[in-house]
C-alpha cells in the first residue's frame, strides 16, 4: 500500500482485502490525483496570495499579505496534505524528495502541477481585480529588487528564508521524529514570520511558483532569477542538513 502522509510516497508490497483482491491504491490516487492535488492547491495558494497584495496596493504595510499567505498555505495543506502532501512550491517539493518524502518520479509532474496551479491563481487575481490596482501592484509580482546593489541582501534572504520553510515541512511533516498534527499550520505560520521579517527585503517569495504565475500574467520579469536560483538553493541546503545531521535514523545517512 502506498503511504503518502504529508507527501511520503514508500512503495510496499501489495495487500489483499477481505475479497481476495488487491487492496493497492489504483494509479489514479498515486500518480494522477497528488498531481491533481498540487495544481488545485497552488492555483487557489496563489490565488489568495496575489490578491491580497493588489487589495494591498495603497501601501498598508506587510500584515495584510503576511497573513493572507499564511493562512492561505496552512489551510490549504490542512485541506489537500493527504491527497499530494501540500507542498504548492517546487523549492518543498525539491526538498521533501531529498529527505525521502517523495517518490523521485513524482517531483517533475509535482513542479508542471505548480507551475500550472501558479498560472490560474495568478489569472484569477487579474480577473476578478480592479484594473489601476491590479497595474498599482504588478499583478502580485515580485518587485521588491529595484537595483543590483539590492541582489546580494535579498538572495541571502531568500536563501535563509526558504531554509526556514523547507525545514518546517521536512521536520515538521515528514521527519518520522518530529512530526506532528500541527505541521500544516506551522509552516503557514512560516510564511507568515518569513514576510514579515523579509518582505521589504525581497518581498519573501520562497516558491518559484508564486513568483512565475503572476510574472507570466503580469509580464515583469525584473530579477525573476532570484525567486528561481534561491529558494531551490534553500531546498538543497536543508536537505543536507537533514539528510547528514539532525534527521532521524531512518533519515540520515551516516552516524546510525
């Protein structure tokens, strides 16, 4: 049977029900639905967060869309977490198969559904938005970066920031030690202490996805690169660590 608890996807042998019959998953709840899962969540994810940064164009501080994210993303995981593991973010998804909570096969199909998923939240905020916000805002996009005497702060912040993430949803959902029923509203609230803390910084995107849907839609591509390179940087960093020194025995590599 296939368990996929919070995205942990191991294969075991097939068991029989009462019937004789296998009592497997059928492929549609393995590969299709988590696929599905992750484009549904990721579009109404984004959806939420973009919106609230056109409502919060006039200038109302950070708290709006801090809140707005966090509660978006653990509400959402809360929702979708035992169907695709909630991860909406190609930088968790990266991470969650490096620490073993994701079939390899699945990371590919994970990254199209949230790229996807990003495209239709990021519409949908265009759609239903007034049109001087929408333009006021950039669609949601990411522009915080306004010269290269900004880059190095705010890829080191993006970097530390996507670590903090990362490392909640690998610890917090899928480290067989420390997870727990909280997780999903932990990493929301993540998200929460991440763009409060850095948002003025580099406006704290930490998911290639939130940063692609509305830069399609809006056409602004300015620094896109950071919202690529850096959270998957993030990703790369915690699964190390993870993986060498403070997962648990299943998890780690060495010294068992």
């Amino acid at each position: 049977m296939s368990d996929m608890e919070f995205g942990q996807m191991s294969i075991k042998e097939p068991e029989l029900d009462g019937k004789g019959l296998s009592a497997r998953p059928h492929w549609f709840e393995r590969y299709v639905q988590p696929c599905v899962g992750e484009l549904v969540g990721s579009a109404f994810f984004i959806f939420i967060g973009c919106a609230s940064v056109i409502e919060n164009s006039e200038g109302t501080g950070r708290l709006q869309p801090a809140l707005a994210h966090g509660l978006a993303l653990g509400l959402t995981i809360a929702v979708l977490g035992n169907i695709s593991g909630g991860h909406f973010n190609p930088a968790v998804s990266l991470g969650a198969w490096l620490v073993g909570g994701l079939n390899m096969v699945m990371v590919i199909p994970y990254w199209i559904s949230q790229l996807c998923g990003g495209l239709i939240g990021a519409g949908l905020a265009k759609f239903m938005s007034d049109r001087q916000r929408y333009n006021n805002a950039t669609g949601g996009a990411f522009t915080t970066i306004a010269s290269d005497d900004q880059l190095p702060a705010a890829v080191v912040a993006e970097i530390v920031m996507t670590m903090f993430l990362v490392m909640a949803v690998c610890m917090g959902a899928i480290n067989e030690k420390t997870k727990g029923p909280l997780a999903p509203f932990c990493i929301g609230f993540t998200v929460t202490a991440d763009i409060l803390a850095g948002g003025a910084i580099s406006g704290a995107c930490m998911n290639p996805a939130r940063a692609f849907g509305p830069a399609v839609v809006a056409n602004y591509w300015d620094y896109h690169w950071v919202y690529w390179v850096s959270p998957m940087v993030g990703a790369l960093l915690v699964g190390a660590l993870i993986r060498f020194l403070i997962g648990d025995k299943k998890t780690r590599i060495w010294l068992k």
